[in-house]
C-alpha cells in the first residue's frame, strides 16, 4: 500500500508541469500551417506516388498527387515540445476498407534551422 501510494504521489508530481500539454492542433497552428505541416511529412507518412520511388518521392513531378494524399489527411493531435525541439503529431486517413474507417499515423519529428526534417 506504501508503495501506491508514493507511485501515485510521483505521477502527479510529474503530471503538474509548468508547460501546457495541449495536443489540439487548433491551438497551436493555423488551418493553412496545419495543411502545409500534413504536406510536409507526407512523403514520409503516406504511400508512395504512382511510379515514385524512395529515391525519387522528393522528385517536383509527384508534387500534385503528395498534395492530393495531404489534403485527405486530418491532423488529429500535434504538440511542439519547446524544451527539446521535437514535435509529436498523430494524422489520420481513410483506410482501404469495405467500411469507412480511418488509421492514425503517430510520430515524432524535428526540425533543423532551415525547417527540413
């Protein structure tokens, strides 16, 4: 019992940050930066174009269909940690299903000074 309750003491200690640990996208990033973010890591989350390769997904002629798959995709949590530069993010898309359903993609990524990942 002794050891419940300091387990529970400790995770509320370290729940209670100072930082928000909002994941709501709305609150950190606009409707245009959420949609430039989903075309950012993409090529990275999504499948591969037609006749794209992992050599050539970066390639300007699959451009518009990346830009298609980015726009069927739903940023469902995003949260910039200030401390270490990274950023979690979860993005859903319809599923290849009979039904419609959707799969979530988790991840964590972080950026240089010129905002490459």
């Amino acid at each position: 019992m002794k050891y419940v309750l300091i387990f529970i003491s400790l995770f509320y200690l370290v729940g209670c940050e100072k930082e928000s640990n909002n994941i709501d996208p709305n609150s950190h990033l606009s409707e245009v930066e959420q949609n430039n973010f989903n075309y950012s890591i993409i090529r990275y989350t999504g499948r591969l174009a037609k006749k794209a390769t992992h050599e050539t997904k970066f390639d300007e002629k699959f451009d518009e269909e990346y830009t298609a798959l980015a726009n069927a995709c739903d940023l469902l949590f995003y949260y910039p940690n200030s401390k270490t530069g990274e950023i979690y993010f979860a993005i859903t898309k319809i599923a290849p299903s009979l039904k419609i359903k959707k799969v979530a993609t988790v991840g964590k990524l972080k950026k240089d000074d010129k905002g490459n990942i």
